[in-house]
C-alpha cells in the first residue's frame, strides 16, 4: 500500500449515510466492512513502521547512553502525519476500492 498516494483527510470529516451505505443498502454491514479494512490498515501501517525502525535499533545494556537518531525521528514523524487508518478505511469504501460479499446470501443460494 503507498500511502502518500491516498488522498484520505486528516481531520474529522462528516460524510453522508446515504452515500456510505450505498454499497450495502445497511449502515451497519458498510461501517462492519470499513472497520475490518481499518484494522488491516492499521496492521499494514504497524508492521511497515517497526520494520523501517528496526534499521535503526541499538542494543545496548546501558540506559546511560541515549543516541538521537534524526533518521529515526523523520520516519516516526512521517507515520505521525499520516492519515488515521479509519479515514483511510472509509477514502477506500468511498472510492469503491473494498472488495465485500455478503456470506448469507450464498448460503441462501445453495
């Protein structure tokens, strides 16, 4: 996922319920999609974040030493700055980019 790519906003946004639940015709199953995108987001963000990180740690047994790292501090402030993984979550519903199915309806078909 490139995030620099994803126009989400970085604020609290108000959005209309009849475009969110247009998809699902169901406010409830569209914000049950968008929140179970949001946590693999997160995961995503988590995971790419402790990855570049790591690049930067030292292992040491001695608290006395404290290095500042400004490679460090630039990606922490990178991931800092972006947007919050629901806004991405919901850009994505909004943009038709969440793939769903509803597993009742084909159960019913069999």
């Amino acid at each position: 996922m490139d995030l620099k790519k994803i126009d989400a906003p970085l604020t609290t946004t108000t959005y209309n319920r009849n475009i969110i639940d247009a998809p699902t015709d169901n406010i409830y199953e569209a914000i049950s999609v968008i929140s179970r995108r949001a946590e693999q987001i997160n995961s995503e963000i988590k995971k790419e974040l402790i990855e570049k990180l790591e690049e930067f740690a030292t292992y040491n047994d001695s608290l006395e030493e404290v290095f500042e790292n400004k490679e460090q501090i630039e990606v922490s402030k990178f991931y800092e700055k972006l947007p919050k993984p629901h806004a991405l979550a919901v850009q994505e519903w909004l943009d038709d980019k969440i793939y769903h199915r509803n597993t009742e309806d084909d159960n019913q078909d069999n």
